[in-house]
C-alpha cells in the first residue's frame, strides 16, 4: 500500500505531537482522579483515524504504544501486547464509527454487534449484583459502583450509532463525538481488560481505574477531538 505525501505529513505531525505529550506535563490534564490528571495521549490516534482512515490511525496509535512501553514504569505497559495492541485499534475503531454516521447499512450492522455484546456483558452484570467494592485508595476511602457500567456505556454508544446512522449528513459533528468515544473506550477497555487477563491487576482494581479514569479521558477526547477534527478538514479542504 503507498502512502501519499500528505499521508505520511499528518502521520509525521500527529505521531509528534502523541510524543510531546507522552514527555510533557502537557498530556496529563488535571483532572479530580486519583492520579490528579487524565491523559490525552489517546487522542491523536483517534485525529489519525477519523481524518485519514484507519492505516494512519493504526501507525499513530503504534507511535503511542511504543512511547508507552520503552517509558513504561510498571509491569503492566512493560508488557508489549498490552502497550501495543490497544493502542494500534484506537485509531482504526474511531474511523469505522465515524463511517458508520451517516451509512446506515453500516451503522445498523456495528451496533446490532454491539449491542449483542453489550447486552450479554449486561445480563453477565445484573445476575452479579454484588458490587466491586475498592476500600481505602488513598483519600477515596470506599468507592462503590455497578460492576455492568461499561457495558452499559457500550450499549448506548450502539445506540448512538444506529441514530447517527439514520440521520445521514446531519451528524457531522456527533459523528466525530461519537467516533473519540468509541477511541477512548478501546483503549481504556482493552488495556484492563488485557491487564486483567493477564493477571496484572485483579478485576476490582480495574473496573476502579476504569470508571475514575476513563469517564474523564472519555469527555476530554470528545471536547477536544470534535473542534480539532472540523479545523483540520476545513484547512484540509476535504469534502464532508
């Protein structure tokens, strides 16, 4: 596959700034977490995706992955199949959920997918109502929440989607919310879910860094992503 010029540009442009932020106070937004910040390194990759399709998002997302595993400091982004391969789909799911906006063969198909994957995590939660319980993290002291949120957040998500897909052109800009939503989820869902399986974490701390981490990274990515993605495809000229 070639890459054109302004292919290889954006990827150069959009790999560097996933970099700066990576080695920079800049990537790390204040935020109340418990880590005091939320990252934005997820969201060049998304940029990536939705503007030039998903081989640049996989290849900004890759940039991404590297950065964060020869900087990694604990066990679980030295492990590459974790710093790597849900970095690699940020990009490449956040340009299909753009597409589907607006095709609504292709909007209906992902989220009948998605809402059968959502609605088996959902019985899968509601027949365990125990809740995950995290006591004591740091000033937090005991935090409780449903252990089926994510599930529930990917079943709206599908929702989103079959809409978007009935509206055709009118959701331009709900596209590219919906589309850093999706890029956000994989990353934050992927990694625990890997961390998990991999037996680096047990699954209560991960829905705990879930929920306090991944909310936030979810509403920085659509406050920033929408406006960055209308300038660049106005500066770019590119017909929406």
């Amino acid at each position: 596959m070639k890459f054109s010029t302004r292919d290889l540009a954006i990827a150069g442009l959009l790999g560097s700034l996933t970099a700066l932020l990576g080695l920079t106070p800049i990537g790390f937004i204040p935020f109340p977490t418990p880590a005091g910040h939320a990252t934005t390194m997820h969201i060049p990759p998304i940029v990536a995706g939705i503007i030039e399709g998903p081989i640049i998002g996989a290849l900004v997302g890759f940039i991404f992955g590297l950065l964060s595993w020869t900087r990694a400091s604990i066990p679980i982004f030295k492990d590459p199949l974790i710093a790597f391969l849900p970095r690699i789909f940020i990009g490449v799911v956040a340009y299909y959920v753009y597409r589907a906006m607006g095709n609504k063969k292709f909007a209906y198909g992902a989220s009948l997918v998605m809402g059968i994957v959502s609605l088996a995590a959902l019985r899968n939660g509601f027949s365990h109502l125990n809740e995950v319980r995290i006591s004591s993290f740091k000033s937090w002291g005991t935090l409780i929440f449903p252990s089926f949120i994510f599930p529930l957040l990917l079943l709206i998500l599908a929702i989103v989607i079959a809409w978007g897909g009935s509206r055709k052109t009118e959701t331009k800009g709900f596209g590219i919310g919906a589309a850093a939503v999706a890029g956000t989820l994989t990353n934050t869902v992927c990694v625990l879910s890997l961390a998990v399986l991999r037996k680096y974490l047990p699954l209560a701390a991960a829905y705990f860094v879930g929920l306090t981490h991944g909310i936030p990274e979810i509403i920085l990515a659509v406050l920033i992503v929408v406006p960055v993605v209308v300038t660049l495809n106005k500066a770019l000229k590119r017909e929406e």
